[in-house]
C-alpha cells in the first residue's frame, strides 16, 4: 500500500493507475488544473482530503472514502465507478455519481444536479440530498433515511425499497417501476405518473394530481393531502387515512379513503370503485 500524506496535486492525472493507495489529508487543486487525479485506480482509500478539479474517480474499483469534500468544481467525480463507499462527505459537484455500480453512500452530504443516473446496486442511509433528476433510470437501490430536496427524481427508476425518507420533489417516481415505499412523506407535484407496481406503505403523500396512469399502484394506510384530481387512469388499490380533495376517473380497482370533497367519474372506461368512511 503506497500512503500519501498532506500533499497537494493539480497536474493532470496526479495519481492515475495507482493500485494500492492511501491518500490522508490531501488537496486536489491548483493552477495547473489537471483532471482525473485517480482515474484507472483501484484499491484506494481517501480520507480527510479536498478535490476542487474534475473527474477524480472514473473507472476506479474498490474504492472507500471517508470525511472529505468533493467542492462545486469537482464536476462528474465519479463515473463508470464499481464497489465505493462513500461516507461523511460532502459530494457538491454537478453529476457526482453516475454510471456505477455497487455503491454504499452514508452520512454524506449531496448538493449535485443530475446525480445518480443509471447507477447499480446502491445503498444510501442517513443521508440528505439537493438536485435535479435524482437517481433517474437507476436500478437495484435501497434507501434509509434520506432527506431529498429537488426536480424531476427518481424518474425510470427499478427495483427500489425506501424507508424513513424525507422527499420534496416535483414529478418523481415517473414511469418508476417494482419500487416499495414505507413510512416516508413525499411532497410535490404530479407524483408517480406512468408507475407501474409501485406501493407506498403507511406514507403522507402531500401536493396536486399524484399517481395518474399507474399500473398496479397500491396504497396502504397512507394519508393524502392537498390532493387533487388523483388517481386518474390508474389501476389502483387504496386505504387512505384522511381526507381528499378530489378523486378523478380511477381505471380499476377499489380506493377506501375517510372522505372526499368531489369524486369526478366522466371518463366510460373508468371503472374504479371508491369508497368512503
């Protein structure tokens, strides 16, 4: 193992190709403004370190990272990426994960637009989140405990368990499929469009027209508010504890909610029942 202390790199490909490495409290910056400080690596721990140049950790393997900042300048840090764990830091750059596979991320902070797409097998806990489409068209995931703020997430997403989160989020969970919900709020607008075999378990869904033309959608004791127009062309099967704005031209299935302001049923081919305490 090569062990690099308190040094700072901003060549082009500083480190690149290194097998076997420790980096503790380095910096990645400077005038040179080198990237891919540690492209093609593998076997690498970083710790206590600071990365302010592009594209440090492309094609790397075997890969953990512990109490470090990756700035608003360290654009796409890790890409085409197998086997990271990734905790106590801070991922601040635009595209900070993407492409990867067998990815652990916890107690970390991310502040990065278009973060996590098409990414494999991912794991994150305790953990908070700001940007737009979030995780779109990623596969295999589990989420503990996060806290997301932004646009457009988790659009084309697969296989997905979430509990204890925390989402305000505008249009996520589009053309989403096999994903669970447990014990979590999600706030925004148009939630779950084009879903299919999607269920949210003991949940507060919160915001305008959620879970339109869904296939297969299951609500379990859940609680809607601010909900409008909901459910319309959706193949459904719902208790809701509370009550609703409005229910629209449900396609099928049975919708047991505590009351509801307007049931719209002007659609021939809706043939949803619902049914009110």
């Amino acid at each position: 193992m090569i062990v690099v202390n308190n040094q700072t790199f901003d060549e082009e490909r500083a480190l690149y190709g290194s097998d076997g490495i420790e980096v503790n409290n380095c910096v990645f910056d400077g005038p040179a403004d080198g990237e891919s400080a540690l492209k093609e690596s593998k076997n690498i721990v970083v710790r206590d370190s600071r990365f302010n140049l592009r594209y440090p950790f492309w094609h790397d393997d075997n890969l953990n990272i512990t109490d470090s900042v990756m700035t608003d300048k360290c654009r796409a840090a890790l890409w085409y990426t197998t086997n990271a764990t990734v905790e106590n830091t801070k991922l601040h750059g635009i595209k900070a994960l993407r492409e990867c596979a067998d990815i652990r991320i916890n107690n970390c902070d991310i502040v990065s637009t278009e973060f996590g797409w098409s990414v494999k097998n991912i794991v994150m806990k305790d953990t908070s989140a700001e940007g737009e489409y979030f995780m779109m068209r990623s596969e295999n995931m589990k989420f503990d405990n996060v806290t997301l703020n932004g646009k457009y997430s988790f659009q084309y997403i697969k296989n997905a368990e979430f509990e204890n989160c925390n989402f305000n989020t505008k249009d996520a969970f589009w053309h989403a499929e096999n994903v669970v919900v447990r014990n979590s709020m999600i706030k925004g607008e148009y939630l779950a469009w084009y879903c299919e075999n999607v269920t949210f378990e003991n949940c507060t869904i919160i915001g305008t027209q959620p879970l339109c033309y869904c296939k297969n959608l299951k609500l379990i004791n859940c609680k809607m508010l601010d909900a409008d127009l909901a459910f319309e062309k959706s193949e459904v099967e719902a208790t809701i504890d509370s009550d609703m704005i409005s229910i629209k031209n449900p396609k099928a299935g049975t919708i047991r909610v505590q009351g509801v302001g307007e049931i719209i049923m002007d659609d021939k081919d809706a043939k949803g029942q619902i049914i009110t305490a």
